[in-house]
C-alpha cells in the first residue's frame, strides 16, 4: 500500500511508467499492470485528500478497462482473420495495446497535473 510520505515519488514513477509503456509499445500485459498501479494510487488519493480541487482532478483520471467486450469485429478484421488465423488475433491485440496506449498518455498528463497540485497540497 502506499503511504502518505511517498505519495509524490509513486506519482512520479507512474508517470515515468507511462512514458515507458508508449515509448516501447507495450503490450497488454505490461498495460494492465499500469492500469492496476494506477487505480491503487487513485483509491489512496481519494482516501487521504480532502481537498475539493484535487479531488476532482483525481476523479478525471481515466480509468484503463482492458478487459471491455470487444466491439464486433470490422472488415479488416474478417480479412485478416480469413487469411491467418494466428495474425488476426496478434493485429487484434496489438490495436487494443495501442488503444489503450492512447488512454495511458492521458493519464501520464493527468499526473503530471496532479504532481505539482501535490507538492502544493503536502507543503
């Protein structure tokens, strides 16, 4: 669990992780690690920041759903899957990293926000 004290450092770190995610492209494993850092340290946030401003900022931050039911399947889809089976599933799970990277790079900006609200806030 994160403490009080370290609130600015895991801030900073996830920032960092999200940068790293888009850099490298991550997939949907490393994603969906980020996405569940990032909810930990929003639960914290809402628990121990009573500051209506911040509160709100921290209630903006997009919540990563990787595990949404997939929309029907498009033309391309059917193509692909028509031609290789094992290359329509990678194509698939690779749009859905890059989906989600699209909301990581929203979160990364959020943070950043929300870092220098906090220094303000703690001191």
């Amino acid at each position: 669990m994160i403490e009080k004290r370290n609130i600015i450092r895991q801030i900073t770190d996830i920032q960092n992780q999200a940068e790293r995610l888009i850099k490298l492209k991550s997939s949907l494993v490393e994603i969906e690690k980020f996405a569940d850092y990032s909810s930990e340290i929003k639960l914290f946030l809402i628990k121990y920041i009573d500051e209506d401003f911040i509160l709100k900022h921290v209630h903006e931050i997009p919540d990563l759903n990787l595990h949404e039911s997939d929309s029907k399947p498009g033309l391309f889809d059917l193509i692909i899957y028509s031609f290789n089976f094992g290359l329509g599933a990678y194509s698939k799970e690779r749009r859905k990293a890059d989906k989600a990277l699209k909301t990581v790079r929203d979160i990364r900006g959020k943070y950043a926000s929300l870092e220098f609200m906090l220094k303000n806030y703690f001191n």
